[in-house]
C-alpha cells in the first residue's frame, strides 16, 4: 500500500515495485557560495542578478535498491496552490526524468543512495516569477507523490525600499514587557507605467525560511497593522505594524560522533533545555537554515535524538519541537510528550546542525489553535533576522496568473 504525505523533511514510507522505500532529509536551497554552509540558503533564484540563478534539490533514499524517480515542477499561485492552466505548465521542460542515485558508503545507517540535482537546467526551465512546488514521483505515474518541496523564483521589474522601526506594541496590551517589543516595516515602491495599478495584489513578507506563516498585506482589506497608501497614480507604500521580532533560533549540531554516538543521543549534550524567554539573546543561527553532514562522509549517518524541554507542572499548552527539519511548520508527530513538567520527543535526524525552536498551541486532533512562536523563546529587537519582502501582481498573460514583480530582503536587528 503506498503512503502519499507531503512535509518536508517528514520520514515516509513507501512502496513501489515491491519495494520499501523511504526518503529522507530532503533539502531545497540557494547556489551561493561554495561552502557546505550554503545548504542553510533560501529556495530563492532570480533572472536578473538579484540573487542566485540556481538551486539544488537533494535527498537521501533508505532502500535495498534503488527505486525509479522523477521530479515534477509546477507553478502555483500566491497562495501555493498549483495552476491547472496547460499555458503555465511549461510542457517538456517540467520534469527531470529518471534520477540517477549515488551509493551511500556502507558504514552509513539509516540510508542507501543520494540524490543531488541543480536547477534550472537543460531539462527543465522556470519561465514565471512567483511560487513552484516540485514533486517527488513514480517514475510511470506523475500523481503517485512521495514528497515535495518549494521554492521562489524572482523577476523584479522595479526597486522597492523597506525599512523597519523598533517600536512598542500599538494594538493591544502585552502582560510582558519584553513582549510589548515589535518591529514596524515599511514597503515603497512606484509601480511602472507598463503594469495597471488596479492589478496590484498585495505584499508578503517572509521570515527567516518561515515558508509556512508569513505576513500578508493586502489591498483588499485595511486593519491598523496591515494597510497601504495609494496616490492615486503609480506610488505606493505598504505597512506592517506590530512584528514580533522573536529571538534568534536554537541550535542542535550532531556532528560530533564522540558527543552524540550512534544509536541515540540527547539533543543538548549540556542537559534538559527550558523556557528562553528571559535569557539574554546570545544565540547564532543560520536563519532557519540546515548544514547537513557531506553523503560521502562515512560518518552522514541518522541516529534518534531525543528532544527535552522542562515547564512548570501547571503549563497546559501542547508543546512542538519546529524547525529545519519541519520546514517550519507544525505537525502531529512533532508534538512533545508531557509528564510531571518533563517534555520530550524523539526524532530520528541525519549528522548536522540544524536550526529549531519550541512553538505553543491547542492541537485537537486536527487542527492548531492559539499558535505561539515566542512565549517559550522570547522577544529581542536584537534578534538577527532575515526577511523577504515580495510584491504581487495579477499579470493577464496566459488567462492570468500571480506574479512577484518586485523583491528585497531586509535583515533586523542591526542598527
């Protein structure tokens, strides 16, 4: 029976062929640099000398042999959602064919082969700027999906300026005062004569690789922390009060096999972790990112590692471990167990370092309620963060689509 999920970095099991398979760290990012640090970069490319021009998609593949791939490329809207639109399909150049499967060395556990491919190349092309999905597939049938992943590409046609103020809360009463600390930003751009301004779709704002929550303004609805001015001709400038900044991410390195031996390990070599929430902000992250062991290391192996968090007897909130390796969203089976105050989880990682933190919620089963990124982490203007400023256009080629005609990035935290 197959198993069809789509979560990056999620552990599945799959069948094909008669085989077991399962497909691990899965990792989309930037070409920058040629460090091992540039897997921690953005899914981001662009055309026009704004960022990188290319991205790599690789993963490791736990299996006796190897199993028959292809990757499927489709471009979304701006809410993810794929176009259903032969025009924007980008027929013969959408799929790369046939993935060709590196053997892991035999000392390796918990993997077999790797797969590592860049993008675009003379196979497939993106044409659109604006949101793709791939999809891991079977090689005979592009709708049996074993995962995906997702990335941005970018064709600015105009300069945009942002900026952001420290600032207290506005709307609102915080019990804290750490929590009453916020960023505004700002967003100017002057809409060339080319593009109609009655297209313009709105602004969204992305921290960090925090893919899965970002900060949307729109024009079609005005709150006092999220609206826009319009002069009426080509100016516009839109707003985003009251950012909570957070604090710089937790960091597990599991590089090291002395400090964190094979089978298992603790996440923290130095002891059960705890709320952060008053602790100076002193952390260094790689922005969300993972720095995964080389797949030809004989030590790139996977080994369970236990998460432990203690909170007060009374904290009556669910508690999920999130980060890298969630594609910073919240899942089930990442939920932390609570007993007696002690909270754990255990998950099996490949060697590396990996940027992660503790979010709060109500879960029932199906959904999440009440999300809370920073009431077990904490609230700095200091916190060094990236964010990724996109402007959306409802352009009419092709029956229309959503298109990203202006970008910028913008780092917090620096004065």
């Amino acid at each position: 029976m197959v198993k069809i999920i789509s979560m990056w970095f999620l552990f599945i099991s799959t069948l094909i062929v008669g085989q077991d398979f399962s497909i691990k760290s899965l990792q989309t990012y930037a070409n920058i640099g040629s460090s091992q640090s540039t897997q921690a970069k953005f899914p981001l490319i662009s055309n026009s000398g704004q960022a990188a021009n290319s991205f790599t998609i690789e993963f490791d593949i736990e299996a006796d042999y190897q199993p028959s791939l292809n990757i499927h490329f489709k471009f979304c809207d701006k809410n993810w959602q794929p176009y259903d639109n032969i025009f924007l399909d980008n027929p013969l150049k959408n799929t790369e064919y046939s993935l060709y499967f590196e053997r892991l060395p035999l000392s390796i556990e918990g993997a077999s082969y790797h797969y590592k491919g860049k993008f675009p190349n003379d196979n497939v092309t993106f044409p659109f700027s604006g949101k793709w999905i791939y999809y891991i597939t079977a090689s005979n049938n592009e709708n049996e999906i074993y995962e995906e992943g997702r990335f941005i590409v970018v064709n600015s046609v105009m300069p945009i300026k942002t900026g952001f103020q420290r600032s207290r809360m506005e709307n609102g009463i915080s019990r804290e005062v750490e929590l009453g600390r916020v960023l505004n930003l700002r967003v100017d751009f002057n809409l060339p004569d080319s593009l109609y301004p009655g297209r313009l779709l709105n602004v969204e704002v992305i921290k960090n690789h925090e893919i899965y929550d970002p900060i949307i303004i729109n024009r079609d609805r005005y709150d006092s922390d999220r609206y826009f001015e319009w002069d009426g001709d080509r100016d516009f400038t839109f707003v985003a009060k009251d950012i909570k900044p957070g604090k710089n991410y937790r960091l597990l390195d599991i590089r090291s096999i002395n400090k964190y031996p094979a089978p298992a390990a603790n996440a923290q070599f130095e002891g059960i972790e705890t709320s952060r929430f008053t602790f100076p902000n002193k952390e260094r992250d790689n922005f969300g990112g993972s720095i995964l062991k080389d797949y030809r290391d004989d030590y790139a192996e996977y080994i369970d590692v236990k998460f432990r968090l203690r909170l007060p007897d009374y904290f009556k909130k669910d508690v999920f471990v999130v980060g890298s390796f969630t594609g910073w969203d919240l899942f089930e089976g990442y939920k932390m167990n609570g007993k007696g105050g002690l909270y754990t989880n255990t998950i099996e990682l490949k060697r590396g370092v990996y940027d992660y933190q503790y979010v709060t919620a109500y879960f029932d089963g199906e959904n999440f309620t009440d999300i809370d990124w920073i009431e077990l982490e904490g609230n700095k203007w200091t916190t060094v963060s990236e964010y990724r400023i996109f402007v959306y256009y409802k352009n009419s080629d092709y029956g229309e689509y959503d298109e990203i005609i202006g970008y910028s990035k913008i780092r917090s935290g620096i004065k």
